[in-house]
C-alpha cells in the first residue's frame, strides 16, 4: 500500500451539505482498496481561474493509503463524479517530509536553548545592578 494525497475541490452549492458529497468520495477511495487516514477541510475557496463555470470551490485534502495498481480506476471514477469539480493525486516524498520536521525540532530546540541563554543572562544582569 502506497500512501497518496488527493486534492479534491468539490461543487461550491455542496459547501452546506459536503456530507453526503465526501461520503461518496470516500466510498470510492474504499472500493479501490483504499483508507482515508487523514481528511483535512479548507472550506469554500475562490478559485484562480474558472472551472466548469465556477469560480469558488470547496476544498478538501486527504491522505489516503491505496495500492499503486488502482489509481488508475480511481481517476476515472473521480472523472465522472457529478460532485467533484477538479482532483489531484499525489504521493508525498516521506523522506523529505521526516528530514524536515527534524529540522524544525532543531531549530525549535537551538532556539529554546538561546531562550534560557537570554534568562539566564537577564538575571545576573539584574543581580548586578
């Protein structure tokens, strides 16, 4: 099972009722041997240019782990969904996304230890004084 991330801009009139519409979707993903791990909702956005006569959408991003082998059946059928304005599949580099979030901890861990430098110097300033 790879792990992919699926962009999906749903219909803008479904931003009320994105239930049953996400429901479908993720049926889908289920019977092409899917899991949807994680489903992110960003809400009605503009979008840049005009698809299929609209110009807002709503945004939903999900990680979902799928065999390589049913892609393919998954285009098509995110193709002919009623609901679904424009879909994009992509898989995350792992690698970079671990080697990034280490370098965040790092950062976050030098800058702490700079923070109780600082302290540590504000108050022998004021001791002095």
């Amino acid at each position: 099972m790879q792990q992919y991330e699926i962009a999906v801009l749903y219909h803008p009139d479904l931003e009320i009722d994105l239930d049953k519409a996400t429901a479908k979707v993720e049926k889908i993903f289920k019977d092409n041997g899917g899991k949807v791990v994680n489903m992110d909702n960003w809400g009605k956005r503009k979008l840049a240019y005009t698809i299929k006569k609209q110009d807002h959408a709503v945004y939903v991003f999900y990680t979902v782990e799928l065999p390589a082998e049913s892609v393919r059946k998954l285009e098509s059928t995110m193709n002919i969904t009623d609901e679904v304005i424009r879909f994009l599949i992509t898989r995350p580099d792992l690698k970079a996304i671990a080697k990034a979030e280490a370098a965040k901890a790092e950062k976050a861990k030098k800058a702490a230890e700079r923070g109780d430098r600082a302290e540590a110097e504000e108050e022998t300033n004021t001791k002095e004084e």
